[in-house]
C-alpha cells in the first residue's frame, strides 16, 4: 500500500499532498479527497479545507502505433542499454501522463539467464519513455515491451535482439594461476 505523503511546499505555509492514484483500466475513476489536521492534545481530527474531487482517466496505448528503439544492439557488459518509448495513445495523441509508466512491463530473454532490474520512467515531453537496464554478462539477448492495461498484456513494436559483448580484460585486476601436474607426462 502506498500511503499518501506530506511534503513541505515552495511558498511559505504550502504543503504538498503526494498519492497514488489508482491504475483505470477501462474507464474514468472518480476519487474524492479529504484531508484533515489531527491535533495531539486533543486527539480530535479537524477538516481543512473542502472535499476535492479528482478524476483519473483511462489511457488506452495504441500498441501498433507506438514505437519501441533501443539505443544500441550492441554493449559492452555491465553498460547501460537505453530503450525509448514513444507512446501513442488511441486517436494518435502521444501518451504524455508520467504514471503511463506504470502500465510498462519490460521483459529479457537472455542466453546467459540473467534478469536485470528495469527503470522504467517518462522522459518529460513527447510522448517519451526510457527504459534503462544493464547486462552483465556476454550473450545475446531478447527484449520486448508490454503495455499492461488490467489483466491484459500486449507487446508494442518489435522484438529487439540485443548483443552484449566481452568488455576488455584488465592486466592489473586480472590474476593467473598455475597447478603443477602429476607428473612430466601431464597436462
């Protein structure tokens, strides 16, 4: 559960309240906002304010018109691979809501089995999302984006086929070791 936060405002006596709102699936949720003081001599709780009605919309991505490009097919391991979102919104409006991110499920298949952490998050304008992630070892790799709208999940744009390459060895972190064998006749 995310529970709403305060936060100390720029103006003098300006407070921020920080929630999170509920995913819409299919249409527009409706969401009514009370806030009120509690005082701890009296422990009684005082209503600032009036109710404030907040509504969510649904964001429904075109999944065919949004466009999913990776900034490199080719790293070297333990770098940063940047994949970009431009998210369309059915009637081909760009996706411009920061929480649409939240809708974005991103998946590797990688020849190593590795799964790394995704950071999924809008880039500000256009209609833009990054997606950064690394890879630490040397193989090739499968990502695809998912847009999540309830218990439904499409892949938008193509399969991207990532290489991940061998970074360049190090003679100072580098160490070698050598076993003697049985005998002289022994490798």
């Amino acid at each position: 559960i995310d529970y709403p936060r305060v936060k100390l405002g720029s103006g003098e006596g300006e407070y921020l309240l920080l929630y999170k709102t509920p995913t819409a699936v299919n249409e527009a949720i409706h969401l009514e906002i009370d806030i009120s003081l509690l005082t701890r001599t009296s422990n009684t709780l005082t209503s600032i304010g009036q109710t404030q009605k907040i509504t969510v919309n649904a964001i429904k991505a075109d999944t065919n018109r949004s466009k999913i490009v990776c900034n490199s097919l080719h790293n070297v391991a333990g770098s940063q691979f940047l994949c970009f979102l431009e998210a369309v919104e059915e009637g081909g409006v760009s996706i411009n809501t920061p929480s649409f991110a939240n809708q974005l499920k991103p998946s590797i298949t990688s020849s190593s089995g590795e799964t790394p952490e995704f950071r999924v998050f809008s880039a500000g304008f256009g209609g833009l999302f990054n997606i950064m992630f690394k890879l630490e070892r040397a193989g090739t790799a499968q990502f695809a984006l998912f847009y999540e709208q309830g218990k439904t999940s499409t892949k938008i744009g193509a399969v991207q086929t990532l290489t991940v390459l061998a970074g360049p060895m190090s003679s100072e972190k580098s160490n070698i070791q050598c076993f003697p064998g049985i005998d002289a006749t022994s490798k």
